[in-house]
C-alpha cells in the first residue's frame, strides 16, 4: 500500500470473522421487452463485513442497483451464491433496512405515525411505539414536528424522517441507493453528516450506491468501483481516515483530494467505455 489511499484490494479478508454480505460470482440476467437477453452483472464477488460501510461507485446503469436488488431477495442470481451472515438469501430479511432516493413516507401520515410504523406492523404496541418513534424523531432533530405531514416538511426533514423510520427497526444491514441525490449541496452534506452519526451508533453493515465519488469516499471505510455494464467489481479501496468525521471540512483535507484523483483514474476510464456505448448505441438508432 502505498500513497494516502491503499491500492485496489481483493475482497477476501477484510474483515475477521463471517461477512455481513456476500455475492459470490454472481451473474443476473433477464429479458427485455423486445425479447432480448441483457447481463446487468456478471462474475461478480463482493464481501461487506459486519459494521462495515462500502460505498459503490460505477457509470450510470452498470448495475449498482441490481446489486442491492439481490441482497434484499428481490431479484435472484442467474448464477452464483448470495448471502447475508454466511446463509443463502431466502425472500426479504426483516434483519435489512433501506434508504432509497424517493422517500418513502406515506403521506397521509404524520411525522411520528410515519417513524412509529414499521414498530407498529412488527408487533410493538401502539403507546411503546410511539413512545420510542418520540425518541428517534428527536435523534434526527425533528422534535416539535410529530404532527406535521411530509407535504408540509421540506426536502431534508422529509430525509431525516426516512432515516428515522429505518434506524427504528434496528437493522443489521443498511442498503442505500442514492438516497441524498434530489437536496440541495449544503443539505445533503448537513443529511450526510447525520447519516455518518446515526450509523456510528448502530453497529449495521451498509452498503451505499452513489453517483458523487465524493460523497462515497467521505462517507465509507472503503470504496467499491465496478466497471460499465455488464458490472463486475473493477477495484475496491480502502480509505484510511479517520473517524468521526465531517464531511463539510473533510473535503479540504489534502488526503481525502488525493484519495478522490486515486479513485478517480480508475472511475474515469469506466465511464468513459460507458458514454461511448451509448452515443455510438445513439447514433445507430438514428
């Protein structure tokens, strides 16, 4: 290892003990509408270790979300083994929580009906449920809103209102995909920020899909690049610094501007086979 950032690793070892994750030579294939068969992922092996935060970075319809697809259950492998704590995935895990960028609140309710939700249908009663909805609203800063309804809260409140309902349950496993793309910048790092403190309290394994390699490398302890589709993992980096962290004055620390070009080589060249692909698949349609 050598520089700031450690060189591409391999999977294999990163942390002690049983992963988290796995995804073992996965390929997922399907059919299109037109009849033909398309390859989002193939021979692809990735670990998460238990408490681990792996951001995934790649060119845009690579197949970052098929990968989260296949450790919720929701698709499974043409080929290859997916596993959650060393046994095989069979249907949704109730041990998983997700993030994604459309928020997902049901907007009849209000803020705490909307956190005190998933307690309610895993069986907690109503008045426990809401006693401890009132503690997670105030963990994300949102006391004095519980009445409110998400229509009447603004992008980052709505946010913070998603990763209260998540956090609540206790899950072992955080998928994220995308979730802070549509705020502002000085929102999305304030979510960020709170994402990063919510986590570092919770113990869970997350796996966080971005397009903003910035956002990948201040959050995570290490950086997954997968190749233009069909995706298969290209290079996986460390990022050795040090927690806690806050993404608002990290981005101007010299080792996290060298870290970000490290990667950036690697992404570049991807996204580049990515473009090219479509403006020549462009220009044969026309």
């Amino acid at each position: 290892m050598t520089g700031p950032a450690a060189g591409p690793l391999t999977t294999a070892g990163l942390t002690a003990g049983q992963p988290a994750i796995e995804l073992l030579n996965v390929t997922r294939s399907f059919v299109t509408p037109d009849g033909k068969v398309l390859t989002a992922i193939r021979d692809f092996s990735m670990s998460v270790g238990r408490g681990e935060f792996v951001a995934v970075v790649g060119p845009t319809g690579c197949g970052k979300s098929t990968t989260l697809s296949l450790i919720t259950g929701l698709a499974q492998p043409t080929s290859g083994d997916v596993r959650l704590f060393g046994a095989p995935v069979s249907g949704i895990d109730p041990r998983i929580g997700f993030v994604f960028q459309q928020d997902a609140v049901f907007p009849w309710r209000s803020v705490i009906d909307n956190v005190s939700a998933g307690p309610r249908f895993r069986g907690m009663g109503a008045p426990q449920a809401k006693d401890l909805a009132q503690d997670w609203i105030k963990r994300v800063g949102l006391s004095g809103f519980e009445k409110h309804y998400p229509h009447q809260l603004s992008g980052g409140m709505r946010k913070r209102v998603a990763l209260a309902q998540t956090f609540i349950n206790g899950p072992e496993i955080l998928l994220m995909d995308e979730p802070f793309s549509a705020l502002d910048v000085q929102t999305r790092v304030f979510m960020q920020d709170e994402l990063l403190s919510l986590w570092e309290s919770s113990g869970a394994s997350v796996v966080f899909v971005t397009h903003d390699l910035e956002e990948a490398i201040g959050l995570a302890d290490r950086v997954i690049v997968l190749t233009s589709g069909p995706a298969t993992v290209k290079a996986s980096y460390q990022v050795p610094l040090p927690r806690p962290r806050v993404l608002s004055e990290l981005r101007f620390d010299p080792q996290f501007v060298e870290i970000s070009k490290t990667i950036w080589e690697d992404l570049r060249s991807e996204v580049m086979v990515s473009y090219q692909r479509s403006t020549m698949a462009a220009a044969a349609s026309d």
